[in-house]
C-alpha cells in the first residue's frame, strides 16, 4: 500500500511540474502519434480487404474449378461435366427436388476509376437461374434484377461507387453485346466489385460455350467431405473442389499479407525512432528534475518509486499520443472506400476499416513504445547518487 | 603613466516594466595603466554594471567611456566584439569554461579569432598555461581540475590573447581562502611583473588588500579611499 | 576548420541527446530512402520504357483478344516498322503452384521489336525451324535446370489440344538475357503457328499486337492511325505506347506516390518537432556559454553561425547515415521493383530535406542566440 502511495504522489508531483516540460513531452505525444496513425491506417487496408474477401464465403457452400486452375479465370469446365457436378451427393436441394447451385462463366471487363479514370480489370458473372436461391445475401438496393436471356446487367454497389458508367440506365459495351444496366446489389464481399447477369445471355454473346465453375450449396458445412469425394472419385471430371471460404482468402492471400508486412515494416521502423526519442525526452525530463529526485530520495522515497512514477508518466505520455494517432487514423481513412488488384482478371473494391481490434494493436504498440523509452531514464533516477545530485547546480 | 580608462559623466539607467531604475549617476574614472584596481560596495551598489561598461560589455546611457584612446560608448555592437576581443580579458566569478573542452582547448579560444596559425595558437596557449602554473595539467577537462585550478585555466584565457585590460568579477567568490590566496597572488604578480592592467568587482576585503587602489561604489556614486601601496 | 572544436562542444555537451537525436534522424532517413526509393524506383522503370513500341489490345479488354488476320492491316500503317503478337497460353510445369506465363508469339519480330533483349541469332533460327520450339529467359531455365535440348511439359487448365490431352510438349531450343529489360517481359514463348493449329478451339485470336515504330515522336500519330482502322468494326483497338501501359499496370495497385508521400510526412513531421525540441533546449542551456563568447569577442554574427552550424552538421550527417543504411537494404527490395540501386534523386531528394530540416528547427535558436544580451545572460536573467 505504501508504496503505491508513494508511486501515486510521486507521479503527480511529475505531473504537476510537467507544463514546465511541454516541449519535450509533446515530443513523445506527436512521435507516437505518427507511428499508430501510419500503422493503423495501413493495417486498415488489409484488414478492410481481408474482411471483404472473407465475407464472401460460407462454411455450407463450395465451388468447383477445373483441376489446376489458380484462380475462376484460368478454369474451363464443359457442360457434361457441369452436369456430372450437379449429380454429386451433398448438394441440397430446393422444393422442387433441383439442386442448389449456380454455374457461372466470367468475362473480364475494362472499368475506369472515377478519381483518376486509371483502367482496371474487372469481372462480370453470369449466373445459373438458382443464382437467388444459392446467395440469399445479395439484395437489389436500387433498379430491379435482370430479366434472363435479355441484354440486362446488374452492378455491384461498390463497383458502382468506384468505376465511371455504371449507374442504373447506363450502357455497357463488351466483346459481342450492348448491355443495359437494370439494378445495383450488395452483398457485403468480393461480389460487389463485380457485374452480373445471366450466364446464358454472357455465353451467347461471344458464342463461347461452357463454365468457369460451379459454386453449389451444401446440405451443411459437414456434407463437404463426402461432396468433395464423389467429384474427386469421379474418372469422367478431373477438378478442384473449395469450400467457398477457403477460396476466397486464398485469392487475397498474397496480396493482404504483403500489405500486412509492408505495414509492420514501416511501423516498426518508425517505432524504433520513436524509441529513441521517448528515450531523448525522458532522459530530459530526469536530468531536468535532478535536484527534485535527489531531494525525493533523501527524504525517504524509494528506488521502486521514483522508477515506477518515471516509467508512468512515459506510459501516459505514449497513450494520448496513441489515441491521437488512431483518432486520426480513423478520421481520415474509417470508410474510405478504395481498391487494388488481387490478381491479373481481378480487382478488389473494399472499404477502409479501423477496426477496435486495430485501435488495440495501435495502442499496444504506443505504450510499448513508452515502457521501452521510459526504462533506462528511469532506472537512471534511481540510481542517481544522491549526494553528488543534491549539490549539482 | 597616462590614464588607460577614461570614464566621464557615465549614467547607466535600466527600464524595468514601467520603471526607470538609474544604477549609476554621473560617474567619473580614470584608470593608469599598470595600476591594480579593487572596486567595492554593497551589492546594487552598481559596481558590476561599471565593469561592464569598463569591459565594453555594455554600454552607457549617457557620457563617456575612454579606453586606450578608444571612444567606446559609441562602437555598434559588431565593432565592440572586435574590440573586446583585442583588448579584455575577463575572468568570472564562475570561471565558464567550456565543460566539453579540454584546458587547453579553452585557452585557445580566444586566439580562434585572431589570424594566428595552428603552431602559433599553441605555443601562446603553452605560455599563458606556464604562466598560470598549470603547464602540465593542459589535457585535463574542467570536471577534472579543483575549483582553484578552473580559475587559473580561465586567467591562462584572460591573458592569452595579450589583452590591454584584464577585468574580473569577484573572481575568488567561488573559492575557499587557500585557493583565493593563490589567485590573488596569481593576479598580483601578473600585475607587478608583467605589467598588466586589472579592474577587479569583489566584496572580499582580503582580496581587495591586493590591489594597488581601492575605490568604493554606493548607490551608483564613487567614493573614494585612499590607495594601499 | 579551426571552429570546429566549438561546435564539437556544442554537440558533445550532453552526448546522449546527440546521439539519440541523431538515431532518430538515421531512422527517418533509412524510412525516407527505402520508400521514395521504391516509389522512385517505380517512376524510373516507367520512365525508361522503350518509345518506338507500342501496344494494341481489344478496346473492351485485352483478353477479349483480336484476330491474327489484322496482322497485315497493322503492318500496312505508314511508320510501322515491324508486327509481332503475343497470346497468353499459360500453364504451369508440374504442379499447378509453378505457373508459367507463357506466350505464343512471332520469334522473329517479337526480338527485332525488343532490341535491347540479348539472343542469339541461330535461337532464332531454331525457333523457326521447330515448331514445337520454346525460347526461355536464361533465369527461368536456371530455376528449373532446363537445358536446350529439353522437352519440357506445361500443363494447362484452359487449352486442350486437339488430342484431347491437357499436356503440351515443347522442346527447348534457345534462351534470351532479360536483365536489360527489367520486370515485365514475359520469360517463356512458344510458336503462334503451332499453338494456334493444336489448340481445340477459340483459334485465329491474339491478345497483344507489338508494333515496333521508326520513329519514336510519330507514336502518338501511329497509334490513332491504328486505331482508326478498325473502328466501328466488331473487335474495335486500342493502342498504347510501352509506358502508357506499365502506369496503367501501376496505378491498378493503387495511387502509391501518394501512401509513399503521405507516410513520408509524417515521418518527417514528427522528426522536425523532435530535432526542433532539441536544438532549442541545447541552446538554451547553454546560454551562459554563449554569453561567454560573446565576452570574448565573438560577434554576434558569429554566434548565430555556431548553432546553426551545429544544426547542419547534426542532421546532414545523420541524413547521410540514414541514406546510406537504406542504399545498402536497397538490394533486398529486388522483388518489388526489379535489378535497381536506390535512385540518385532520391539522395538528393533526402539531402535537401535534411538541409531543410536543420534550418528550420536550428535557426530561431540561432536567433536567440545571436540577440543574447551578454549582461542580462551572465546575470542570469
């Protein structure tokens, strides 16, 4: 008890003394403030792109490539072979006894950014007609669905936030057709960078037959095993078969993971800089008060205590920096809607999220910072001889 | 012996927030060459603010300041740098040396402003450390020597530079009788063998016993009183 | 400099301040080089791109492809100099994990376009008489321990062959130095002829057209005289030239100068209000001494000279150090941006900064320094 006692008084006297120190101590406060800001905003990207791609796969549903292929864009799947697939065991099946399941074809489209009219690669689908079924998740928000078998396109919300011309009524021109774009959707993942329609009406456009895949709803996540079984055992079909979720992270995979190493890297530099200048204006602030410690100590005040008031004060001073660098990390760039590539026929729309999960690595990593930096000094002021401090000047 | 510091009629007035403080009044001096001279009085007598004006660290509010045929109360500020650093030495109550530099790094200071070469700067340092007895103590930092020897390293400094006028301010203040004795008799035998011109602000009446005048300042006005021989 | 020893004393007067102040600036500095560097990096390969190329592509998008047929209406453009095309084919050499993009292609004029590619004539030759031939760069056939000679499998998820297999044979007839290229060119190629006459289906297309053109100030007008010759067809062009396409590479990653630009703020920000904090706090303990020198007789010019230059050396040296850190990390950023040293601008970029640096957070206490009152400094006021 004494000696929390201690501690406590200790620190306000510190603080109390601590306008006179305002330079220096704003010193830590904004160089912490940099490093969370800069690592937070920067995880927000991954974490934001993570997220999205994540969101867009369920446990229950599975999607099926042909055997080899990286990505949808580099399968080709025949239509006996979609048939094969839909027979398999495992899929569930709707009140009229037909499986639940949809087979896509994919085009690759060049969409333009509105900020700087930059070309990007981006995708449109063409789904089977138990598309509704199989993605309860996806609602119109605006316009209607597509009619099937018509030139009709559906835009997902965040490629229409992002790219020129897709507004409802707009009209798009691909290889082989002239579409007209009927509603927008969300889904809440990957699906809305995309463009949709009937896959039909995609195939016929440039004559080009068969799937890039089949995405099917399981019974339950657990049919999985079996449902994988029957296709892999199949000698008629030589594919890969996902579980939905898997797939997804995959394709963002590397993309994420370089973000999220780049934004260790930077921040991890950075907080070594800010190391040493908490060190610089720690050490500062115990020279300063030389006297004042010395006196302390004479008087009875323990080594424990005067570290630990040291070492409170570093910690304090690192935590409103950290929360002014996540405060801003989250003013500026919370929601802030951006994209990249996550690979050669695809690209990524996704929001900028500074998660509380994110503002608690921030902080963390402030008062590491300040521990770090407020060590040394004040293990210096316990250790100052108190004879010599009490005579210095 | 021709009088070597002139002051005629000098007022020196500060304004402190809304007040006008007059420190000396109407005060006139001269100063032999060669002569030792001990200022006295109690303190905000004035006698520091003389020193300044004598050391060309200030300047007056009004009146004369002669030294060596030199008007300076009318130098800017540039030329009175120049100025100083021909011809003052001063030596502080405090000795401010150079914490970082070593002795005879801090002798040499003086002698950076002149055009000297690097051999000529060290064979003065080497004189002037010799003539404060300290010649093997050169290597040393001010946090390794005694207070006295401080003080001697920064009269080496004072003289380095073979200044027309050596100039201290309570120079024993800071030191106990042994080592005031030394220093005064250091003073002293740079006045009576080498002829150097000293003006001297102590309040220390042992110290004062060294010099060859004795002069007294009280509320901005000289008093004088007779020289010792 | 004679005056060194002084601003040596300046600096050295508590040496712990120094050196952290200095670590501090190192770390900025190390920051500052890696990420212009990188970003420079990018800017610089965009910039050194070839001129006389430029590329065709289907004005929807490139994988919608184009016929092999606008071949000769493309060479029949006045200022162009010689076609060739690739199609991506694809595969990957045993397992699925070690993609190979590979291209079909006209050999011959795909390495009279790239000049600056170092081949050997009779790899040509062989090309041409093989048709099965595959020409790869010396590092991908250093990965896998190909020698020419070598029949080499790629496997593929998209292009059956007309047997019906989803394996090709190609046999290894030349190889080729990218290292003058950079990043970007494709490393593997097989012949357009066979490809196109094996394959089961989607025949007679091509994704890129390579124009190599006489005259690199005509790009612009070659270019829309190209386009123009299929417009309004059914598989309208578009053509760029070789930067053109590589920024539009870029920017789909993202706007990078502005992260670069926005990180290296705030670095810097906060670097200025620390090395401000400390050149102000160094002077004013130091009051007295400067007080001392101007006792002296230095001027008050001179004193005002002391602390700035004690500014310039602490930072400039440390900028240095940081520069030289990053140079030396450089290297192991090579596969991000390809074979380059960290770029001279940015050095120069990091010195000006530096000098900047240092003028601002050491001239208001050069200032003070240099308005001193030499009695009220002594006195202690």
């Amino acid at each position: 008890m004494k000696m929390i006692r201690q501690i406590g008084s200790v620190t306000a006297m510190n603080l109390r003394s601590m306008p006179q120190r305002l330079g220096t101590s704003l010193v830590i406060v904004i160089g912490i403030a940099g490093v969370v800001a800069v690592l937070v905003s920067v995880l927000a990207m991954s974490t934001g792109m993570l997220r999205t791609m994540s969101n867009a796969g369920r446990d229950d549903r599975a999607i099926v490539l042909r055997n080899g292929s990286a990505a949808e864009a580099s399968s080709a799947l025949t239509l006996d072979a979609a048939r094969l697939i839909a027979d398999a065991t495992g899929i569930k099946r709707d009140a009229d006894g037909k499986p639940i399941l949809s087979s896509e074809s994919m085009r690759v489209l060049t969409a333009y950014k509105k900020e700087d009219g930059a070309e990007v690669n981006i995708t449109i689908r063409g789904v089977g007609p138990k598309a509704a079924a199989l993605r309860p998740e996806l609602k119109i928000v605006e316009g209607r669905m597509f009619e099937p078998a018509l030139a009709e396109i559906i835009v997902g919300k965040a490629a229409n936030k992002q790219f020129r011309g897709f507004n409802v009524g707009d009209k798009i021109k691909t290889r082989g057709a002239n579409w007209t774009v009927v509603g927008i959707y969300t889904t809440g993942d990957a699906h809305e960078s995309e463009l949709m329609t009937d896959v039909e009406a995609l195939n016929a456009a440039d004559r080009r037959g068969g799937y890039q895949s089949v995405t099917v709803q399981l019974e339950s996540a657990r049919a999985f095993a079996a449902f994988k079984d029957a296709l892999t055992s199949n000698p008629a079909l030589s594919v890969d078969v996902w579980r939905e979720r898997e797939y997804y992270e995959q394709q963002s995979k590397m993309m994420g993971r370089m973000i999220t190493i780049v934004a260790y890297v930077v921040g991890g530099i950075m907080a070594i800089g800010a190391v040493f200048s908490a060190l610089n204006t720690m050490y500062s602030a115990v020279s300063a008060r030389v006297r004042e410690i010395a006196t302390l100590r004479a008087l009875g005040f323990g080594a424990t205590a005067m570290v630990m008031s040291v070492l409170v004060e570093a910690v304090l001073l690192a935590l409103i920096g950290g929360a002014i660098g996540a405060a801003l990390a989250w003013l500026f760039f919370n929601g802030n809607t951006v994209s990249t590539t996550t690979g050669v026929a695809g690209h990524l729309v996704f929001d900028l999220v500074v998660s509380p999960a994110l503002i608690i690595v921030g902080i963390v990593w402030a008062c590491s910072i300040g521990l770090v930096g407020g060590l040394f000094p004040a293990i210096r002021a316990a250790r100052l001889p108190v004879a010599t401090a009490l005579r210095a000047v | 012996m021709s009088a070597i510091v002139s002051l005629r009629n000098v007022t020196k007035s500060y304004v402190r927030g809304k007040e006008k403080v007059e420190v000396l009044h109407g005060v006139n001096l001269q100063i032999q060459s060669g002569e030792f001279l001990a200022l006295m009085g109690p303190s905000g007598s004035g006698k520091t603010t003389l020193l300044n004006l004598v050391a060309g660290l200030d300047q007056p509010t009004s009146g004369e300041v002669i030294v060596g045929d030199q008007r300076i109360d009318r130098l800017s500020r540039g030329a009175l740098a120049d100025w100083r650093a021909r011809h003052i030495g001063f030596i502080f109550q405090f000795y401010n040396l150079l914490p970082v530099l070593t002795a005879e790094a801090n002798v040499e200071v003086p002698l950076l402003l002149t055009s000297l070469s690097k051999a000529q700067r060290r064979e003065r340092v080497q004189t002037a450390l010799k003539l404060v007895g300290l010649a093997d103590r050169g290597k040393h930092k001010p946090n390794e020597l005694s207070g006295g020897q401080q003080q001697r390293v920064a009269i080496a400094r004072a003289i380095v530079a073979d200044p027309t006028l050596l100039v201290c301010d309570e120079p024993t203040g800071d030191l106990d009788r042994q080592n005031a004795e030394e220093i005064m008799n250091l003073l002293q035998a740079l006045n009576r063998s080498q002829g150097k011109t000293i003006v001297m602000v102590t309040h220390d009446p042992r110290a004062a016993g060294f010099a060859s005048r004795e002069l007294h300042l009280d509320k901005g006005q000289l008093a004088n009183v007779e020289a010792v021989a | 400099m004679k005056y060194f020893r002084l601003v040596w004393a300046g600096l050295a007067r508590k040496k712990a301040r120094t050196i952290l102040t200095m670590l501090s600036i190192i770390v900025a500095f190390l920051l500052f080089g890696l990420l212009q560097g990188v970003n420079q990096g990018f800017n610089q390969v965009v910039e050194n791109l070839n001129v006389n190329r430029l590329y065709t592509s289907a004005k929807t998008n490139m994988v919608d492809g184009l016929p092999i047929s606008y071949a000769q209406r493309i060479k029949s453009v006045p200022g162009v100099q010689h076609v060739s095309h690739w199609t991506y084919f694809g595969g990957y050499f045993r397992e699925a994990k070690n993609a190979i993009p590979a291209f079909a292609t006209d050999a011959e004029a795909l390495f009279a376009i790239y000049k600056e590619i170092k081949i050997k004539p009779e790899y040509i030759e062989a090309m041409k008489r093989t048709r099965t031939g595959a020409l790869v760069s010396d590092q991908l056939a250093k990965q896998y321990g190909w020698k020419i000679g070598d029949r080499i499998p790629l496997g593929t998820s998209i292009w059956t062959n007309k047997e019906g297999s989803n394996t090709w044979y190609f046999d290894l007839v030349g190889t080729f130095d990218v290292s003058s290229y950079g990043i970007g060119f494709p490393s593997f190629y097989i012949n357009y002829d066979y490809y196109d006459e094996a394959k089961a289906f989607g025949k007679g297309v091509v994704h890129y057209y390579l124009i190599g053109i006489a005259d690199p100030l005509q790009a612009t007008r070659v270019a829309k005289a190209i386009d123009s010759q299929f417009e309004n067809s059914m598989n309208e062009t578009r053509t760029q030239t070789e930067s053109g396409l590589a920024q539009n590479n870029l920017k789909q990653v993202g706007d990078i100068n502005f992260i670069v630009n926005a990180i290296v703020g705030a670095v810097l920000f906060t670097l200025l209000f620390l090395t401000a904090n400390t050149m102000m706090q160094s002077v004013r303990e130091r009051i007295p001494e400067l007080a001392v020198l101007k006792t002296l007789g230095f001027s008050d010019g001179k004193v005002l000279t002391l602390v700035l230059v004690e500014a310039f050396l602490l930072c400039i040296f440390a900028a240095l150090l940081g520069l030289f850190f990053a140079a030396l990390i450089f290297p192991g950023l090579k596969a991000l941006i390809g074979d380059l040293p960290m770029p001279l601008s940015v050095v120069l970029m990091g010195v000006g900064i530096a000098m900047l640096l240092a003028l601002i957070s050491g001239l208001p206490p050069a200032l003070r320094a240099q308005r001193l009152n030499i009695v009220d400094a002594l006195a202690g006021r």
